[in-house]
C-alpha cells in the first residue's frame, strides 16, 4: 500500500492508499463517520461507513478524539465539497495512540493562551501555512544564490566582539572569557568573501532587544551575502533580483497555503522590477510633505517607513543615510562624506525594513578612525583590519531578516507567528 502525502492525493484518483496523521475533527451518525485528519501537508476527509468497514472498526473510528494519531487506508476520490477537493473512501483504519482531551479546540483562542502552548499551536492549518512558506523561502534564496555560484560559508555564533552596536549584546561566559552571540556574521562574510569572491551565510542571530514591537526577535535568522567587488549599486541589484525570485517561487510553490492564509496575492504579483531607489534626503523630504516635520538626520521609526514605504505601493531602498545613524563599516559617500552607501529596503504594506546593506570601508586608516569612534575594543577587531591590510578591496553586502520577509509575504501582523518557536522580550517557554 503506498503511503501518499494529503497534498499529493490528487495523483491517486481511484487508487487504495495510506495517509498517516492526526484527528482534526469528527462528525459522525450512527452509520457514517466523517473524519477529518491532518499529516502536515493538509487537511483530508475520510469518510467511513459501518456497513463497509464492519461494527468493529466503525466503533473504533468513533472513538477517536481531536489530535489522535491515526492511519487511514481507502479510496481516493475528487469531491469538491470536501476540505482539499479530495475525499477518501476508508477502507481500514489504525488508532497508533488516543490523545488526551487537547487544549486547543476549534473555537477561538487568545494569542496569549496560544503562545504558552506554541507547541501544539503550530499544528493548526494556518501555522502549518506559513511554516511551509517560510520553508519555501528559505528554499528559494539558497536556489539563487546556488544559481549564481555563490559559495555558502557558514559564520560563527559565539563571537568576540559587536557587530551591530553593543547595546543589543547577549553575553556569555566562554571558558572565563568574555563572548557574545553574533548579532550579524557580516564582519566574517568580509573574511570569506575575500577567500571566495562571492558568498553568503544563513543562521541564527541575537540581539538583546529592549523593544516588544510586532517586528523584534531577540533571536532570528538573518541571511547575508557579501560580494568582494561590489559596490552598492551592484548590491542594490542583486537584493532585488533575489527579493523578484522568492517571489515569483511561493506565487508559483505555495499558492494553497497562501489561499489559507487569505493572502491578497495580487499585492505580490503586482511587484516589478526594478524596485523605486530614493536617498535618505528624499525620504525626509517625503515625510514632510506628509506633514510628519521629521528633522534631517534622525533614523526614521516603523510609522516614517511605513509613509515611505505607501508613497511608493512597492518594495523601496533607501540609500545613503547619515553616517552618523548607521554602523561602524559603512562606507561614506565620496561626493558627501555626511552620508554613507549603505542602503536599506522597506517592505511594502507597511512591514518596514527587511534589509540592512550596503558598502563596507576599504581604507585601513578611516577603519581604524571609526573603531575608535564608536569606542570599540580595537584588539578585538585586529583580525578584521587584517582585511584592509592585505589585498582590500571595494565590497558589499547585505542581511536580509527571513522573520519580516515571511510576515509580509504571509500577511501577518506580527513576526511571532514566523518562526516555530519565537523569543520575544521576557519569553523563552517553551
Ligand atoms: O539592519 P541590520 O541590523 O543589518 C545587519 O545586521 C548587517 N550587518 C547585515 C549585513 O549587511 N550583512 O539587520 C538586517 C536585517 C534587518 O533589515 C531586519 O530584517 C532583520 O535583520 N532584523 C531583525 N529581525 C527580527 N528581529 C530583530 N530584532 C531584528 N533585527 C534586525
Ligand atoms: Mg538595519
């Protein structure tokens, strides 16, 4: 007997198949049971009639409760009206265990209720959704950059020094020795995109947030590249042929659980290339237009990107900030020193920034300038000068946050709901 995915019944029309899952529901008479199950891939109705399956059987079937393990073997068959489109006719039926009576029943829960209980929550069919588009997308960037010969070179965790400011710093004790966990593994990519030309890495990243807002983790998985050559033009550019591709893959992948999700999909298939490009300047000006009397150098806060951003209707990059707001490394323009290269793309509909990027500093002496600057521990960062030392030459890069990117393809309101299990602000359960 072929075991067979929910998803894939359509390819078993009239064949005898397994499914393996769990009780979604339950409606039954006394001659027809109508069972709902879930294996992760989606919902199938499996209808079970006493005189075809015999007394026995039938009482077993009946017993079931909500989230009982259970294989169902039958007859595929297409039924419009049921969950799926597609219906079995079982023929057998295996309880592997009976659940206990389950917390999360059909009706409504608070948020709070669910996230204590996250575990389970993500069974539901619109967690399922977004843990299988989010999946897609990390599928998708790792099949660009694998198209364009990008090399992988994965980047520390425990790290010796800041990369992204040192208010945010989780500590740790390394042996006596003072660590922390990355909060960005751009200073590393540097290194191995001097190794290998054009790489990238892809994990998990901390930042000890004090905000609770809709768009913070304090840990989340950050995807960045960083081009040897590059400048930030070429970095803009490959940001939005990467952000067009993931795109174009769930639109093309994941259209039933963007249809769970009731995702507006013609917002994403509306979006074109090239993306509008706007200096920070630009964007000041558009705020005061908007009557928001937002002062030149200032970093702009979710509500400006979100009038930035609907000025536009579109992903937009924001380039050249005031050095003065962003990091250590960015590069000054040389035509204005008072702004670098780095540039940032907002996400339309209001779900703000979801890349940080742009040109690094090539010169030895301005580097070890900024270090002192921004008072940070210059022996710490002796290995990364080492890069200007030998061979430097102009680069960029950029960090794209998967957390953001999967809220506003899915359409959520918060980034919570993005990643299996969320550390947010005062919660680590479970
Ligand atoms: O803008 P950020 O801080 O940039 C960097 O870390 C660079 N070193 C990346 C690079 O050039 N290699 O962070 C990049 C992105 C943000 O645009 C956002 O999408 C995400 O990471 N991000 C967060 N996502 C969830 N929770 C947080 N606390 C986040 N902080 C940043
Ligand atoms: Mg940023």
């Amino acid at each position: 007997m072929s075991k067979v995915l929910i998803k894939n019944l359509n390819k078993y029309l009239g064949q005898e198949v397994t499914v393996e899952g769990w009780l979604y529901n339950l409606r039954s008479s006394g001659k027809i049971a109508f069972l709902i199950v879930r294996d992760g891939s989606g919902l199938m109705q499996g209808v079970t009639v006493k005189k075809d399956v015999g007394e026995e059987l039938f009482a077993e079937a009946r017993k079931l409760t909500q989230e009982s393990a259970v294989k169902l073997t039958g007859i595929v068959h297409e039924e419009s009206r049921s969950v799926g489109g597609y219906e079995m006719q079982v023929t057998e039926l295996e309880t592997v265990s009976i659940a206990q009576e389950y917390p999360i029943t059909h009706k409504e829960h608070g948020v709070e209720f669910l996230a204590e209980r996250r575990h389970l929550w993500i069974r539901s069919p619109k967690q399922v959704a977004i843990l299988r588009v989010r999946s897609e997308i990390e599928h998708a960037i790792r099949d660009f950059f694998y198209e364009r010969e990008f090399v992988l070179a994965d980047s520390p965790i425990i790290t010796p020094a800041a990369c992204e400011g040192t208010t945010t710093l989780f500590e740790l004790d390394y042996h006596g020795e003072k660590g922390f966990l990355s909060q960005s593994g751009q200073l590393y990519n540097e290194a191995t995109a001097m190794a290998l030309g054009r790489i990238y890495c892809f994990g998990p990243t901390f930042r000890a947030e004090k905000s609770k807002t809709r768009r913070h983790l304090m840990e989340f998985w950050m995807v960045e590249a960083e081009m040897a050559y590059f400048d930030m033009d070429a970095n803009i550019q490959l940001q939005e042929e990467m952000i067009y591709y993931v795109i174009q893959r769930i639109l093309k992948r994941c259209s039933n659980e963007l249809q769970t999700l009731e995702r507006d999909i013609t917002k994403l298939a509306n979006i074109k290339l090239p993306f509008p490009r706007i200096s920070y300047t630009e964007a000041v000006e558009i705020l005061n237009q908007n009557g928001e009397n937002f002062p030149w150098g200032e970093d702009f806060g979710a509500p400006h990107e979100t009038i930035i951003s609907n000025h536009f209707n579109a992903p937009v990059f924001v380039h050249r900030y005031p050095t003065e707001i962003k990091a250590f490394y960015m590069k000054p323009d040389p035509e204005n020193p008072k702004v670098v290269l780095g540039a940032d793309l907002l996400a339309p509909e209001g779900y703000g920034e979801i890349i940080g990027g742009g040109q690094r500093i090539d010169s030895l002496e301005l580097l070890e300038e900024r270090i002192q600057e921004h008072k940070l521990p210059k022996e710490a960062f002796e290995w990364y000068l080492d890069l200007r030392r030998y061979g430097s030459v102009p680069h960029a890069g950029f960090g794209l946050g998967i957390e953001r990117t999967v809220a506003w393809l899915c359409g959520l309101d918060h980034v919570r709901e993005t990643i299996p299990f969320p550390r947010l602000l005062h919660k680590m359960y479970p």
